[in-house]
C-alpha cells in the first residue's frame, strides 16, 4: 500500500461520482469533515489519532498506469475520464485535530478543502485511516487510566484484523500511553520499545519445565520473563525459586515471570509470596490473558501484586465497540454550506472550528462547535493546519510529542469523564453563528 | 506486505524463543495446530477462510538483509543467530481445511508441521491472516442466510480495521455467499464483482437533488443506482418517477434507488408504491444503513420490497464479536505428543483428523476429531495438505470452487444449526484413541 498504488482502495462509487463531476466540468472547492456523530457506550471521550498515516496517504496519492488501464476495462469509465484519473493528485488543504488531541461527538477530527473531486475521491481511505487509530486510542487510553504506573504491553498482533491493524494497533496504544508492545515490526517502523516473554510451546517442547525456564534465562541473559502457567503456577513458582541459585552463579538474575491463565489476581498474590519468601522479591510478575480496563481495575483493586500487564485482543480489535459512528460529510461546495437532512444523521453545515474553554483550576469546560472565523470565540481552537496545497505542513510529530499532548490533555479533563466505568457527558455547545446559519438553510430547504 | 518483509509483523518472543532453540540446538519436528476452543455467541458454526494468504505468506517467508541488520541492533541477539535468521525460510508441511469448509470448536483449521523454529516463528501472522478471514466469513454467511436470493454487496471499507481488513473481508464475505463489493481493489486482486451507487455528497453538491439524479444517470447509462434519502425519501421517490420519461428519451433506464435512513423497511413500501404507480416497477430497491443479518431478517420478515442490501461495518468488523478465541499450540515435538494443561485452556493432545458423519439425508450428523491415522474411522476427513516441503501442493483454488463447496456444506447442514437467532451445537466427539492419549499422558504428568 505504498507509493501510488492506495487510490485503488477505495469504493467504486467515490469513482463514478468522479466520472459525474468531470463530465458536468464541476471543479468547485469542496470541504469535507470526518467528525464522530455519537460517543459509543463505554467511551466519555475519544482520541483523535492516524493524522500521520493520513497526510502519508494523502501526499502519494494516485493511479497507477496499470490501475487506470485496469479500470478502464470495466465498461464504467470513458477513456478520457481515465485520462483525467491518471493525471489525478491531492493539492488541497488539511486542517485536523493533533494526535493525541480528546475530542467529543460531532466534532471535526479532519477538514478537508480542495477541488470536490479530490476531496471526495480519497473519502473511503480517509476514514479507513483515522477510524481506526482514532479507535484504538480510544480504546487503550482506558487501561492507562485502570493501571496508572503500571506497565502496560499491546499483545494484540495475533488477532488484530490483519497486518495494518496489528501495526497501527501497536502505534495507538503507545500513543495512548502504553509503554511498548510486543509487535517487533511496530518497534522497527515506528521506534516504539518492545516487549516479549515467551510461549507454552516452548516449555512444552521441552521434556521438564525447570529446564525450559534454565535455558530461556540462560539465553536471554537478564531479560528473560518466564512464563510458569502452562501446567501448574503455584508449582511452577517454586521451581523458578528453586533454580534462581544455579543462575545467580552465573550472574544472571530472573527478571519476571508471566501469568496467562486462571484466576491472575490470587495466583500473583500467591506467587509474589513464593517469590519473595524464595529471596527473589525483585523479580516482578506479568500478567496476560483477555484482559482489558475492566479487568485491570478489577484486579488491582483487590490488590494484587501485579507489576505489568500484556493487552492484546479486546484492546485491539476494540471488543466492545469495533468502530466508530464517524462520518465524511460535505459541509460547503462552492462557497456554499451544505447540510444533510437524512432522518437520524442530520448534520451540522459550513467549515466549522473547535473551541475548547477551560475552568479556573485549568480543566475542560465544555467545547464548542463554531462557524469558521466565527467572532466572538474566546476559547482555545483545536483545529491545527495539517497539509497546505496537498504538501505536510509543519513537519512530522514524533510520538513522545503525541503522548505528552495526551497526557496533558489528561490531566485537564473533568476527573468524572476519566471514570472507566461511570458514563458522563462533556458538554460540546453549538454556537449562535451555527444555529443561525443551520436554521437560515432549513427554512430555504438547502 | 509482500516478499520477504512480513516475517517482521511477529511477537518479539518468537525470536527469543528461536534464539533459545538455536543456542539447545532443538530442531526435531514439531506439530503445531490452530483451532477455536469455543464458538462465539450467536454462531451456530464457522467457516474457514484465508488458507490461500497464509499459503502465500509461507511459500514468501524469510528476513530481508536490511531486517536483519536492524534485529542485531537491539542487543537481543547475537550475531550467529542473526546469520541463522537471515536464511531461515519455512520448509514444512501444512494441512489444513480447505476455504469455505463449514467448522467446530477445537477442529484443528490449520495444521502445520516443521522443524520447531519454523513452525514456531510462523504463529503470530498465521493467526492473524486466518482469523481474520474466518470471522468475516462466518458472520458474513449469517447474512447470506437471512436474506435467501437477495443481492448481498460488502460495503465495509471505510470502517474495516485499515487495508489489509478492508481487502480481505470483501474476499471473505464473497467467499462466503455474497454477490460483490464496493471495494474496488479487491476487485482488481481477487476478481470479485464490484458495485456502487452515489454518496450524499454529490446530491448535496447540487442546487437540486433532482438535476443530481439526472446527471448521474446521464454519466453512468443504465447503471445508476440513485440515492434518494438526502433530505426527504419519499420527496426524492417522486422525483425519480418524473424524472425517468426524460431519461426513457434518451434510452436511459431507472436501474434503482438506494434507501440509507430512517425506518428502511417502512420506506421500501412507500417508495416501490410511488415506483410501481410511476411506471418503474423494473427500477429496483437496494438499502444499506447500520445492517447486519438481524436487520436483514427482521426487514424481509414484514414483507419489506427491497432487493438487495450494502451491509458494512457490522459484517466487516464484526461487531457482535470482533475475534475469535483460537490458539495455535503445539500438539507434538520430536514424535512425542504434547499437552498444554493451563487452566481453562486444555488442549488435545498430537497431531489430529476432523472426520465428520452424515445421517441418511446427506446431513452432517456429527464430527469427530482423532488422532491421525487413528484405525476405525469411517467418516469424511476433512483436512487436506495445503503444503508439502513448503511449496504449495494442489495449485491455488477459485473463490467460485470455495463458494460451492460452502454452499454445498450449508446444504448439508442441520436446519437448526443454520438459525441466526437460536443457538444450536453440533456434536464434536473426542476418538478414544485421543482419549487413551490424554489420559495417559495426564497420568504421566507430560
């Protein structure tokens, strides 16, 4: 999917509106947003992620020879609308939400302007793209917040929906706050540490146990996490006990061990009591194993002695809710606003802006959605220029930049929208101007 | 994704634990197998997909120059391991259910069987390229049996988890009974039929919905499906019925219109009235908005006239349960057979057979999974070599032959296994030589 070969991905109707536009010589600037219409249960807010993949997306983006020929034997297109396709590029301009940035519903994440037909013709990559880091961002900054400083692994490679996910996946948590993940091509793309421990397989492939771990630790010197559920933990303890002596002749010390099975809060605190009466007290213990927030405040709370946690499978594929109600809606074409009627998704019309206002003690107030250059506005705009004439406009953000935005951002968010399990609701306000200008529209039915 | 580049989208771990084997010089043949331990809720059944990316993945599998370089960075490895790495390429055997097979909880779906490291290293992306399809096509067949005769188009790549999920559940859900998708590329890739109607966007573009309708249809003769739901539907309905003379002018006909809000099934009503009494009984009704096999159900159910359904995010991601609960364990090292014992996820031990029996009727009565080559097995075996000596045996098959061996299975399956809202379970016996097995390895404490 790199270079010019992403256009393709992409809804064969984004292509015979095109071929429409081209033949009726329409050519007007467009804006597009992608907003989220409704928070899914189990969020009280999102954050905002994939800008960068986007802009990647958006700066390579075109057919192929191959691709137009392709297409034109499709019996849809005329020769000289592939024509016009091949010669197609994104020159328009970005504005966008910060990765890292919390947003709320109807809110606009990205806002795209530029000639209807670019801005339209890259609405189903677009979405693909940010939905999903957006998502899993969303996802995981919860067991960031169910496990504060605790160390937090994404596991989620295996069952991730496919390569781009389990990359991008790896990307989201880590900029949520995760500390690493376990996904070694994630930590050569995009320089994110990784973790590992190891599998049942490898101590079922060896006739004895203690021996698996001897050898694991002997080969991983210092960085070994052996993992003791795959026939007895308790059991499995005393033999890491037991052979902790034969290594520590060799210099080398038991890092951890992982739990991935079973009841894990009382096996860490039966553990951590073999552990420590066997002299290994620093020795931390993992646990893994369908995990998410839930569970991770569940078993903290009962205070078991767990130092880290590997996330994978509901964090992401996002369980409890795998998507989100997002939206790429034209709001102006023209120099016009435009709006969508459609019962159940009406929409909010014109370029808008996001203005964020904040209480004396420095947390979030409420937001509200505006008229872009709309007058009166005293709070902070959230919208930041992103590409300008279809080029990156500022530079790359590194993912430290991204996280600490986040975690800024964390600490002014109302203590109630924090809660993993209570909902509660930021208030995003409408502004006069947008009132005024939805209502104006209605009456003219436009 | 392709060549020698995704051996690095894996679990740090596997490279521990390759380098552990590497340094105890353990390279006897292992057995690994990858089956669910337990159907979802609301799946009667599954249906194995994504045999032919992994074969791909494996026939291509090895570390690029580059990759290795950059794993010998990281302090991990030593550099005789590295060069190991560097030729490693998978040699060994795999069977496997063929696509579209109709499967169970703890049927092995893939087989692989290779020196250790081999089959060890493989695990992350062999889980990830085959769950992924298998979940799509078994919720994607859901739909199929809601809606006997309908047309059935994937609609789902915005919201799919990125690109790779976007291709291969438009691949999945074809294999699995649907007529097409909007997907473009998975068209050019796999030879799916690809369809597509019109965005809101470009109704809203226009000063006038009706002027929109005619230039589309003008711009794709006879092929365009016109969406009438941006403001009012029942309004746009009228419309189209005045607009079809002038379009009959020019030879053009009304192919359908395309509901995406409000009350769907209410709407068709109204809508086919207006088409029928406007003369265009041959003009079709397509619906799509938040549909899944349920939906589907409930619409036909009251009688609802509408011929064919977008169904989207709900299939591609999903939604209902977005992973399946598999493992990939291994079963046997060095002709021993091996056990995992942790609690609640027991395995069945050695290499294993799926034989499924039928009753007179030519229906699957029950399955039974045995050791292979176990004596006194008279049903059907149901895995097949996929690879031998790490080629592909067998050629690549047609998505239209899976198609037909899954609409030949559904056939044969028990009517009530193929409700979409009672649960049912099919009987998936355990041999007595798997038995025996176990109880004497158990015994044994192996």
């Amino acid at each position: 999917m790199n270079g010019q070969t992403g256009a393709l991905l992409t809804d064969l109707y984004q292509l015979t509106m095109l071929q429409a536009y081209h033949r009726e010589a329409m050519s007007g600037t467009a804006t597009f947003e992608l907003f989220v219409r409704k928070l899914p249960p189990n969020r009280n807010f999102l954050v905002a992620a994939g800008l960068e993949q986007l802009v990647d997306f958006l700066e390579n983006f075109g057919f192929s020879g191959e691709e137009c020929e392709w297409l034109g034997t499709l019996g849809y297109f005329a020769p000289e609308f592939i024509d016009y396709l091949s010669g197609l590029r994104f020159t328009g301009d970005v504005h966008a939400l910060p990765e890292g940035t919390v947003f709320f519903q109807n809110e606009p994440i990205i806002r795209v302007t530029a000639p209807i037909s670019e801005a339209q013709i890259v609405e189903t990559r677009l979405i693909n793209i940010v939905q999903l880091q957006t998502m899993i961002a969303s996802k995981a900054v919860r067991s960031v917040l169910a496990a504060p400083g605790k160390l937090l692994v994404d596991f989620g490679l295996r069952r991730a929906h496919g390569a781009e996910a389990g990359l991008m996946a790896a990307r989201a948590s880590y900029l949520a706050g995760f500390d690493g993940t376990s996904n070694v091509l994630a930590g050569k793309r995009f320089g994110i540490p990784i973790y590992g421990t190891m599998a049942h397989s490898y101590v079922m492939a060896h006739d004895d146990e203690a021996e698996a771990f001897e050898q694991f630790a002997e080969s991983l010197p210092g960085n070994a996490l052996l993992l003791i559920d795959t026939y007895d933990t308790v059991d499995a303890a005393g033999k890491v006990v037991a052979l902790a002596p034969r290594l520590a002749e060799k210099n080398i010390p038991v890092k951890g061990v992982r739990l991935d099975s079973g009841d894990l809060a009382e096996l860490a605190k039966s553990v951590r009591s073999i552990l420590d009466g066997g002299g290994l007290s620093g020795c931390s213990i993992f646990a893994s194993g369908d995990l998410d927030e839930h569970e991770l405040s569940r078993m903290l709370e009962t205070g078991a002695p767990i130092d880290g946690f590997g996330v994978g499978t509901r964090m992401t594929t996002s369980q409890d809710m795998p998507y989100l109600n997002c939206a790429y809606k034209l709001q102006e074409y023209a120099g016009r606003p435009r709006r969508k009627r459609s019962k159940g998704k009406e929409s909010w019309p014109g370029r808008k802006e996001v203005y964020r206002y904040y209480d004396d003690n420095g947390h979030m107030r409420h937001d509200m959605i505006a008229e872009e250059g709309e007058p009166g506005m005293e709070g902070e705009p959230l919208l930041v220029q992103a590409m300008a004439g279809g080029q990156r406009r500022g530079g790359r953000e590194t993912l430290t930049a991204m996280r600490e935005r986040l975690r800024d951002q964390l600490q002014r968010l109302p203590p109630a929208l924090k809660s993993i399990r209570e909902s509660a609701v930021h208030p995003v306000l409408i502004s006069d101007g947008l009132r005024r200008l939805t209502e104006r529209m209605d009456r003219a039915r436009l």
